[in-house]
C-alpha cells in the first residue's frame, strides 16, 4: 500500500476500505412473497403449539397443587 492511497483513504488503514466484498448473488427464482407466507404458516402453528405446551405446564402445576 502507498502513502498515496493511505492518504486518498483520509489515513484510514482499516481493512475495510482496502479490501473489497463481492456482491452476494442475486437467486432470480427466489419467491420472497412465498417464503414469507411459509415463514408465517410455521410461525403460527409454533404459537399454537407453545399455547397448548403452556396450558399443559398450568394444568400439570394445578395438579401437583403449586
């Protein structure tokens, strides 16, 4: 590296401003709209699941009289 390059980088020598990150790759078929439908189905049958997880605990301390 140069002083004339350290100098045109405001005398930053973080690595940041020398080395360069590739562009990530676009996927053209990617159907963002999809997935997120997909995301929120899962994620409401996991609330529904945590639900009735969560009333079992209440019901199995009722029993044992906590």
């Amino acid at each position: 590296m140069s002083r004339a390059e350290i100098i045109a980088n405001d005398w930053s020598l973080t690595p940041g401003r020398y080395v360069g990150v590739a562009p990530e790759a676009v996927d053209e078929e990617f159907d963002f709209e999809e997935s997120l439908r997909a995301i929120h189905v899962e994620l409401l049958e996991l609330n529904l699941e945590a639900s009735d997880l969560a009333d079992r605990i209440a019901r199995n301390f009722e029993e044992l009289g906590v």
